[in-house]
C-alpha cells in the first residue's frame, strides 16, 4: 500500500469569475505554481491562483475520475461543491502549508 495521496482541487481567479479543476500528487506545489503563472496557460491567462477546494485521495485513477466528473458538471455544481465547505470563498493555501 502506498501512502502517497492525489489530490483534485479547485482554483478560482480574485473575483471568483473563472474556476480551474486539477490534480496533482503535490497540492503545495501545485498550488505555488498558480499563484506564480507558471503551469498551463489557461490557469496563467486566467490568473487562477486561489485555492478554493481541494479533496484528497489515495490512488490516481480515483482523483481522475473525479476530475473528470467535475469538468463535465456544470458552473453552477462547482459552485455550490466550493459554498458547501468554502461559504466565504476564501484562499484555503495557508491550510495546505501548515499540513
């Protein structure tokens, strides 16, 4: 058994007007690279760099399903997914650079 963990996450732009969904096996610096443009253009373009949530799971192909479930849902699935554990909005990378 590995104790790696994947993780799907949700990045939001300052005015939460343009969300990005990923994954990564290293949320911190997957999360840095946002908040520095580096990466895809899109999240570059974009200026995704505020983390607005995140799940965790043990094995890739689980984090890739789920990725694949949010992109094909709607704006307003993600919405409510980020309001249920995230109701302000707020930027959750001092939690993940704690860990």
């Amino acid at each position: 058994m590995t104790d790696r963990q994947y993780y799907l996450y949700i990045m939001a732009n300052r005015h939460n007007t343009v969300l990005y969904t990923g994954v990564s096996n290293d949320l911190l610096r997957r999360v840095c690279e946002h908040r520095q443009g580096l990466g895809g253009g899109f999240s570059s373009y974009y200026r995704t760099n505020k983390l607005v949530y995140y799940e965790v799971y043990e094995d890739p192909e689980s984090a890739n399903h789920r990725e694949m479930q949010l992109k094909a849902g709607s704006r307003r699935k993600k919405e409510a997914l980020v309001a249920s554990v995230n109701p302000g909005w707020q930027d959750l990378y001092a939690e993940i650079a704690e860990e």
